[in-house]
C-alpha cells in the first residue's frame, strides 16, 4: 500500500468559533479540497439565544402536591423550593384534597398545576394480581384526581368545532386550529399559552408518546381530521402541524 496513501489536500482551517463562515465557504463555488473545524481552548461558539427562557414553575402561584410527604413528594417540594419562588401545598393522602382546596389555600396565589405522587406498590404480575390489589392502586390515582376535579374545577372544556366550522378563509381555520393546539400543549405540559411559541419546532417540547397519543385524540375530536402520532413528531412547528390538520378536517370549507 505503500504510496497508495496520501495526505489530505489542499485544506482549510477553521476554529469552531468560526462555524458559520465554515459553512458559507463549504457551499460556495470555489471551494476545493477539505474544510476542518477545529476546536480550540479559547473559542467561544455562536448560538441563538431563545426568545423567551421557560421556566418550568410560575412565580406567584400555588402548585398542589399530592402524595406530598412520601419520599419522592419530599424530594419534588424540595426541588420546587430551591429552584422557584412558587408556593407548595403537601396534601397527605387523596381524601385531604377537597378540604385543602376548600379550606386551606386562603391567602395564597392561585393554583397553577397538580403534581400527582400519589402511589400505592403492589409488586406483582398483573396476570397474578388480585382484584382487591388492583383497585387499591388504582383508587389512589383516580380518587386524587377527581377530587381536584370536583373541587377546584381543573377541567375547563373548549370546544372547537363551531369556530372551525364558521371559519371563513383557509388562514381562519389555520389560526383557530393553532389556538387551540397551543391550548391543549399548555394543559397537558403544565405551561401557561403564552409561554409556547408556535413557530417553535414541535421537538424542543417534551412530548413524550402519552402526550402525543392525547393530542392526537384532541384533533380527532375537535376538529374532525385523522393524523398518526409521527405526523406530530415530524409536523415541525405548531403553525405546521395546524395547517395539516386544516387539510385533513372535515369541518374546513374548501
């Protein structure tokens, strides 16, 4: 092999702070051989800072934990202490929710989410699993969440099938569609609306395949158009995804 092998050449040298005039010489016309980008110890890289920092909690508001006082809601209240300035109520077991929001929230800024850590272990195969075990761990999920329910009214219904149906032009629809997709992120994340940007791609939010499957659901429902879940995950941004769906509803005139 010997002579069959041979340096690189001719190259051309870029320190990695330099990545964007690296890029406009690797497409231009002119460039021949091979272009490196070189880390160096001083470099400092160029980035686009976001539009506006998320913050995860809200300033001024009361988060609702329940199951607080187990070792993971002991943990989740901590770390909700010491990165926010967000008031925590700890309610020990799901019976204590009612009288908490009725009762004992007086005074403090308004409930802005639910961190549901409630939980009872049955370690078993489900094939083995008694009837009694199973209720028993699902009670303490379903019971905490209909209490909240109940109480503070944290299900509020929209519907949106007569704005989209009244739409007069395409971009109506379009506009209707992204509000209401930007309606249904925020609740299922825990986000307030203004925080998500719609022209944002749909990969910088946690949406996990639960999620996904919910906001595949909640266009089916409300405005009548079939999508698979990796339509979502690959639609790009929200404006994106709401003109897919204003071209596969039924209720937007053509």
């Amino acid at each position: 092999m010997y002579g069959k092998v041979r340096p690189i050449s001719p190259t051309t040298i870029f320190p990695i702070s330099e990545v964007e005039s690296a890029l406009k010489t690797l497409h231009g016309a002119k460039m021949h051989g091979k272009l490196i980008v070189v880390p160096h110890a001083n470099d400092i890289v160029k980035a686009t800072p976001p539009k506006k920092p998320h913050q995860f909690l809200k300033e001024n508001a009361t988060y609702i934990l329940i199951g607080g006082t187990g070792g993971l809601g002991r943990s989740m209240s901590r770390w909700m202490a010491l990165r926010s300035w967000s008031a925590v109520a700890m309610s020990l077991t799901p019976a204590d929710i009612e009288e908490l929001i009725t009762h004992g929230l007086e005074g403090m800024p308004p409930v802005k989410g639910v961190i549901h850590g409630a939980i009872v272990l049955r370690d078993v195969l489900f094939e083995k699993m008694t009837y009694s075990d199973f209720t028993t761990v699902i009670e303490s999920k379903a019971e905490a969440l209909a209490a909240v329910e109940a109480s503070a009214g944290a299900v509020k219904t929209i519907s949106y099938n007569a704005p989209l149906k009244s739409a007069g032009t395409l971009r109506e629809a379009e506009y209707v569609v992204c509000e209401g997709l930007m309606y249904k992120l925020a609740t299922v994340m825990m986000m307030e609306s203004e925080d998500l940007d719609a022209t944002r791609p749909l990969s910088n939010y946690p949406l996990g395949s639960l999620v996904a499957i919910e906001i595949r659901n909640f266009i089916t429902r409300e405005f009548e158009a079939t999508l698979q879940v990796l339509e979502l995950s690959s639609s790009g941004s929200i404006q994106t995804l709401a003109k897919a769906v204003c071209i596969k509803s039924k209720l937007v005139k053509s």
